[in-house]
C-alpha cells in the first residue's frame, strides 16, 4: 500500500482503478467505457508488442463475457502519482481462478495505468500490462 496517508485525489483515483478492474473480471463493458478515454491507447501480452489504439480491441473481450469460475483480483502495493491534471498508477495485480483441472492458479501482473482529468472527472487514456508468471 502507498506508504503515506492518501491524499483526496490518490483515493479516488485507487477507487476508480479498483472499479476498472473489476469492471473487467465481471465483463461489465458500460463501466468499462464509462471510466475510459475513447482514445485511450494500451500495451498489453493480448497486443503481442504494438500498441493499441481505442476501445473496440477492449470490446473484442467483453463481448466473449466474463470467465467462469470463480475469481478474485488483489492490487498489491498500489502506487500513486498525480501529476496536476495526469496521474499514474501503478501495481502488481494478483488473478486468483481455478484452473482447467479445477485447482486454484495465481496470475500476476505488473500495471501502470494512466488517467487524465477532463472536465471534472478521471478518464484512463493509456495503461501497460506486462504478464509476470
Ligand atoms: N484489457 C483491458 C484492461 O486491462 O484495461
């Protein structure tokens, strides 16, 4: 966790990443848009190395619905930086499912998210997910 007392802005955008991300275990694609820039850009293992424009590559996923199976999404050791009307967030974020065979599997990855303030409210414009394991 961020090691000093969060400030209004940290909070909020920590509560807003934890909505993403659970916006995308439960497949909810209106919560999903809602919290993103139209334009928003990504690198992640799904985009094999280029980067990704816009939110119908997103959609492609949400369309499929949400895995089956019970999930649980842990954000360790989130990080904060708000930079005026930009901020980072970063984390390692903990998949916890059960596997093909039906035994629980961890995957871990490493997210940096970017969130841009526009008109009054937090928008993500762009986030890297590397897939750690
Ligand atoms: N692949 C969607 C996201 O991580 O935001």
């Amino acid at each position: 966790m961020t090691s000093h007392a969060l400030e209004p802005a940290e909070q909020e955008l920590l509560t807003l990443s934890r909505q993403l991300l659970d916006a995308i275990a439960v497949g909810d694609w209106a919560t999903y848009e809602r919290l993103c820039d139209p334009s928003i850009t990504c690198f992640e293992p799904e985009a094999r190395g280029h980067l990704v424009p816009g939110m119908a590559f997103h959609k492609f996923y949400f369309d499929l619905g949400a895995a089956s199976g019970p999930r649980n999404t842990t954000l360790v050791d989130p990080h904060v930086r708000v930079l005026g009307d930009s901020a980072v967030v970063s984390y390692v974020r903990l998949v916890q499912r059960t596997g093909a065979d039906g035994r629980p599997a961890t995957a871990t990855f490493e997210e940096t998210r970017v969130w841009h303030r526009q008109n009054g409210q937090w928008r993500h414009v762009h986030f890297h997910r590397s897939e750690n394991g």
